[in-house]
C-alpha cells in the first residue's frame, strides 16, 4: 500500500510525509516569522537602533547559515533524519525558551546579535533534513512539489 501510494504522486493529502512536513514547516514560519519580525521593532522603537544597526543583528543569523548548512548536509549521510530533526525541534525550543528569558530593554547589541544566531542554529537542523522523507515519498518528476508547498 505504501508504495503504491508512493507511485501515484506526490499529493498533500495521499502522502503523510509531505502533509507531516508542511504542518511542521507551518509551525516554524510562524516561530520564525515572528521572531524576525519583532526583534526589529523592539530595537528600533524601544531600544532606539537605526533600521541599519537592527539589519546588522538580524543578518548575523544569515551569516551563521552559510557556515553551519553544509555541516548539516553532512550529518544527514551519517544520522536518520528523524534524530536531526528531533535535535532541530528541541533546539529551537530552547532557543525560543532563552530569548524570552534574556529579551529586555537593557540587553546590548551583541546580546541580542547571539540571541539571533542562537535561534538560527537548531532551524539549520531541522529544515534541511524535514525535505528529505517529503522528497523521498515522491516520484522522481514530482519532486519539486514538495518544497514548493
């Protein structure tokens, strides 16, 4: 049964990785797109960056991506996706959980730049390798569905 559902295709609701994976990506847009979008706004109306300086923590974030992605593409030959994964979720947690302990008006811009980039690091963990059982579900043609959603 599972491979014949495996041949037909790639839809949200025949596949349970793919509908899996889109709830799960669902829930971390929002964790992350709020956090991207209120981390500026505190800075610069409470805190009174200029929209220069608050860009400059936010892109620390980015910069930890360019270094850690690769090192997760090759945890990914070497752990099950699921244990990367479950490391990403649990990170991200206690990533959440510390930046609403340390977030405050008198926090300094290198606190808040390692606030940022320690939010990033657990999403490395678990975006990449959350494709991985969504792609692999697919047919070879149907593939870009997937992250497409």
């Amino acid at each position: 049964m599972v491979s014949e559902r495996a041949h037909r295709g790639c839809a949200f609701v025949q596949n349970f990785n793919v509908a899996t994976t889109n709830l799960m990506f669902l829930m971390l847009g929002a964790a992350l797109f709020s956090s991207t979008v209120l981390m500026p706004q505190l800075l610069q109306t409470l805190m009174g960056y200029p929209a220069q300086k608050a860009g400059m923590v936010l892109s620390a974030g980015a910069l930890v991506v360019l270094v850690v992605l690769p090192m997760v593409g090759k945890f990914t030959t070497r752990f099950q996706a699921r244990h990367i994964i479950a490391f990403g979720w649990i990170g991200l947690a206690v990533s959440m959980y510390i930046s609403s302990k340390q977030v405050d008006l008198l926090m300094s811009f290198r606190s808040a730049t390692l606030l940022r980039v320690w939010q990033y690091i657990p999403l490395l963990f678990y975006s990449s390798p959350s494709l991985l059982p969504a792609m692999s579900a697919c047919q070879r043609k149907k593939r870009t569905q997937p992250p497409g959603l």
